[in-house]
C-alpha cells in the first residue's frame, strides 16, 4: 500500500509520525512531497515519510491514499496539479480549514472521482512546520469529516479509519454546516485576536502597554502567531461566515459597551458577567454538546437562576444594589463639581 | 514587626506563602483576615498566615505594613471599617486592579496618613482562592506602584522592597495613566472574552459549536473564567477607560471586517494579517518596552518592510495578486449565475 503527503508541516508530519508509529512496519510506503525541498527532508529526518517526491505528481503516482496537508489556496493548486496522475481508485482527503471552496475545487478537478472526501480535524498549534509535529497532535479531537456529491461509502469509511487511526473523533457534517461553525469558533476568533495585537501595538503607549502586558493579553492574542498564508487563506475562502461572526461579534462588544457605560445598570452587568463565569466554568469541565445525550451528571449541581437567589451572587448583587445607588450619587456629584470649575 | 494581610484569597495567600518562604523565621508575624472564615482557616493551613483575626480591625492593630488583596470595591469597605484602628505609622497599600478609585478612597479615609502607597501587581490566574496560591505567582511579572499625593518616601520604599521580595519588578505610575494602560491589556481584554464566550454560548448551534471549539476557543474566551466579583468591580471602578478601549477595539474589529469583506482589496488584508504575526512574533521573543532602552540585540534582524521585498511574504504577495484577479472573476461569475436563476 502507498501514502502519499502533500505538505510536509506541521499536520502533514504530525499525520506521518501517527501512521508510522501504529502502523505495521512495511505495511505502506509513505511519500512526502512539499514545495519546499528542506521541508520534505525535515520531515524525512524526522522519519515521518519513507521518501522525498520531488513533485507533487511524482508523490501520488500509484498511491492508494492521497492527504494534501496545506494552507486552503494551496489546495487547488495541487488539485490541479495531480488530478492527470491520480489513480481512478485512489482516495484523497485534505486537512484545509475551509471545506466549501475545497469540495468546490474538487468538483472542477475531479468531476467523476469517487475518491474524494474533504476532511479538517480541529486540532493545531500556532507553531508551523515540521519541527513542531507530533504524533499525538490529534488526540481527542474531533476530525470533521465532509464527503463530496460523488464521495463511496469506501472512501469516506477510509478517511474515517485515518481519522481514528490519529487518535481523532470523526464527525461527519456537510460544508455549508462545517464553515459556519468553524468560523464562530476559529476563524472569527483569529481575527478578533489579530485585530486586538495590532490595534495595541499601534497605540503610542505600546512601550509601556508591552511591558504592563500579562498572561490575559496573551491569551487574546496568541492567535496572531498564526501563519500568516494559512490565516490569509482561511478568511478568503470563508469571508461571508467570517464576516457574519464579525458583524455578531461588533453587536456584542457594542451591547456590552453600554451596560458597562450604564451606571444604572450595574446589577445587569454583574448578572451577565456572574452568568458567563458560571456558563463557561461549565463548559471547561466539559459540558459539551447536547446534554440529553452526555450521559454525565451535570458538574455543577446548582443552576445559575439557583445561585442568584442563594449564595456568594446573590450576596454580591445584594451589595451592588446597595453600592450602586450610592456609586449614581456620586458620579452626579462629580459631574456637578466639574461644572462648577 | 507584624503584617496584616486582609483579603486571604490567591494574591493575598501568594504574598504570605512568599513572605514566609523567603523572609527570616520569627522576624514577624503575619496576620490573616477573610470575610469568609474558612478562607483565612486555608490559608493559615498553607501557613501563608500566622493566625487568623476575626475582623479586619482586629487584624491590623498593632500591625507595620497593611496590605489589602481584596477585589476592588471591597477595597472601600476595608479601608473605611481599619481606618479607625490603623497605626499612625503604619504603611499601608493594596493589589487592587484599578487605581484612581482607590486612591480616592484613601484620600478620604486616610487624609492625613502618610503611609498610603497604590499597588497593583500584574500577575495572576483565573482560578480564585487559596488553594491556587503560588509562592512564585509575582515572579518577573511587573508590580505597579501607584504613590498617593500624601505619601512618604518611607512608605513608597517599603511598598518597593515588597514588591521585590516577591520577584516582580517594581515600576511607578500615575493612577490615571495605570488605568487606562491596564484598561487597554487587561479589562477591555477581559470584557471582549466575556463578550465572545457569552455570543457563541448563546448561539443555536452551541452544542456542535462546544464540540468543535479547540484551542484557540479556549483562548479567546479563557478570561471568562475570571471570578466574577472581581471582574465587576474592575468594570465599574474604570468604565470610563474601559469603554474607551471597547470603542477602539470595535472601530478596529469594523475595519478589519470590511476589509475581509473587500475582495478586491486581498494584497492588504495579507499584508495587515503577515505584520500582525511578525510583530507579534517579535513580542514575544521579547521585543517590549522602549527599544532604545532594550540592550538586547532584535531577535528580527528584517524588518517587516524587508519582508515584503524578498523571501516567502513577498512570493506569497505575489500570488494573491495574481489569484486576485481570478477570485474577483470567479466572484462575478457566481453572482451572475445567482441572478440567472
């Protein structure tokens, strides 16, 4: 049996440790290509392929399993590419972070292959190529799984057996679906991060800004470590979703803005911020998913309108009611001092 | 000598574990106070504290140094109900997040105490409580000091030297100016992952949403996890600057989303989203502060602009311009096609 990886990065080395590892030695052969020679032999020093192809036409030739592992645009390219030298049998699947445009490209380029069966598995690193893979990059996390019009059952079973063969949980859904989640939790969220950096790096105050900066700005804008073709690729091929996000996203920072703004609505705003703490806390402890089908016992015993009429919230809303009156009276006080100067 | 400790939760519990670990065995005794009793019996059991008192009066009589690590509105309280039974020459500061309030609340409390000194350590965990103190929670994390109008250079001394036996880096600003930096990395931040988190949570599809969402999710939205009194507080104590910031955030977030939006504007959206992570691969690699002022060497020797002249952003450039063209056509293409049917 041959693989064959197009893309030698960080998934394509990570995909390549994985089979290598659990695989039967001298089961398969596995054929890297990359558009950066040192990449491929990174990749092969690492001994997560067999061989260097030295195109991308070279690696597929006779292969039983083609996984293009690159940024989305890149994608269409080698669809192109190796559409004339792919076996008719071969199943091919791809890791992009966009499944519209992919399924798209493939029906252009392979408008009677059955073996096509588009694939994204949510898991990642902002550190690119080769040197970051690792075998048990995929662990637990969901591999979403799209098949095409033309998709068999064989292929789309086949792309199934890599997933799980990663260590992945597969979850078929279809493109449309797929893009729109991905961009509420991935790349809106890449683009509020971007947007967050630049905007501070860019504010005159940077130098003490950068110094001030702890572990919360940090988190809020590790995303901007992403490479930047992949993150440029992903809101290109998925600019109405993302912008969508965006536009929800604008909404509710701006709702949020003006209960902040609202010295009157202070018991709103600690409502909203308590129920958040509480809705969040439980979805680290894993409350995921649909509930009637968890199985689980809820982590967390008492509800959130429970805890606003017993408890710490409640106590807490007590004093803020009580503060708040007081906190009006003196913003009136201080607004009629400035007057008066 | 004693030290008085009022507020026994992660930053107050933090500082006793570190006084005691690093300071002279039996050179003085710390006082521990909580307004919840088993919170102060946790922290004597981590021997962070001495003994436990059973009001914030009781514990700082007698006591040399005061400090306060109690979420900012309780702040106020505390300093109003020790007022009374501080010692004339007492030093007394606090780790609250926001700054001009609670020098407010000195002035009025304290107006003629020489030993009131701001503080705010920028350090910290989303987990509360003393069962998350860490001896080495302030270690090179930046300590804000915040010197009130009246303050001795005694008491700004004391209050520096606290800082540095916790490991952190004392630096002396304004109240003003402290608030409207940590407005900027750090409670705009905070109320923009509230704002994410409470969005997606709300979302329809939330239970395939919590099933997708990876790492860069958790990210965006770790800061929800904050405890929630202490992220109010925050909110009211500087809405002005923080409001401030959400503006600009949102002015920021508008723009990059028209320019996601604008197909034809492609070579700018790369070029924004490739700065982005070379600046901020710069920070952190540690590129802060002042750069005349660094001594360290860049750790970027070509600059952005370089870039963009030679090697993979300019190849990159390159074909955007040229996948440009086709994008915009195959766009009026399929919009052409719509209006057809």
């Amino acid at each position: 049996m041959r693989l064959a990886i197009l893309g030698t990065g960080l998934m394509g080395t990570s995909i390549g440790l994985r089979l290598k590892r659990e695989g039967q030695p001298g089961a398969f052969e596995l054929v890297g290509y990359d558009k950066y020679y040192e990449v491929a032999q990174t990749a092969l020093r690492a001994r997560a392929i067999d061989r260097v192809a030295s195109t991308a036409r070279e690696a597929v030739e006779g292969a039983d399993l083609v996984i293009i592992a690159v940024p989305v645009l890149a994608i269409r390219v080698l669809l192109e590419e190796i559409a004339p030298a792919v076996r008719a049998d071969a199943v091919i699947t791809d890791t992009g972070s966009t499944k519209a445009e992919v399924l798209r490209w493939a029906a252009e380029y392979f408008p009677t292959h059955e073996g096509f069966v588009g694939g994204h598995p949510m898991a990642g690193k902002t550190e690119a190529g080769p040197r970051a893979a690792d075998a048990d990059l995929f662990v637990d996390a969901r591999w979403v799984i799209v098949p095409a019009v033309h998709s068999s059952d064989n292929a789309i079973e086949q792309v199934t057996a890599l997933a799980e063969s990663m260590g992945a949980k597969p979850m078929i859904m279809d493109a449309a679906e797929h893009d729109a989640y991905v961009a509420a939790i991935s790349h809106m969220p890449q683009l509020a991060a971007t947007a967050l950096f630049s905007m501070v790096r860019a504010s005159e105050a940077w130098p003490e800004l950068s110094m001030l900066a702890a572990g919360g700005f940090k988190d809020m804008t590790r995303l901007s470590a992403t490479d930047a073709a992949m993150a440029f690729d992903i809101a290109v091929t998925n600019r109405e979703h993302a912008t969508h996000w965006l536009d929800r996203y604008i909404a509710a920072l701006r709702e949020l803005r003006d209960r902040v703004a609202d010295i009157e609505g202070d018991q709103e705003l600690f409502k909203l911020i308590a129920e958040n703490e509480y809705e969040y806390t439980a979805y680290r402890n894993g409350k995921v998913g649909r509930e009637e089908s968890s199985g689980t016992p809820s982590l967390s015993p008492m509800s959130f309108q429970e805890m606003l009429t017993g408890g710490w919230v409640s106590d807490k809303l007590d004093e803020i009611t009580k503060g708040s009156e007081e906190r009006v009276r003196e913003n009136e006080q201080r607004r009629r001092d400035r007057r008066d100067i």
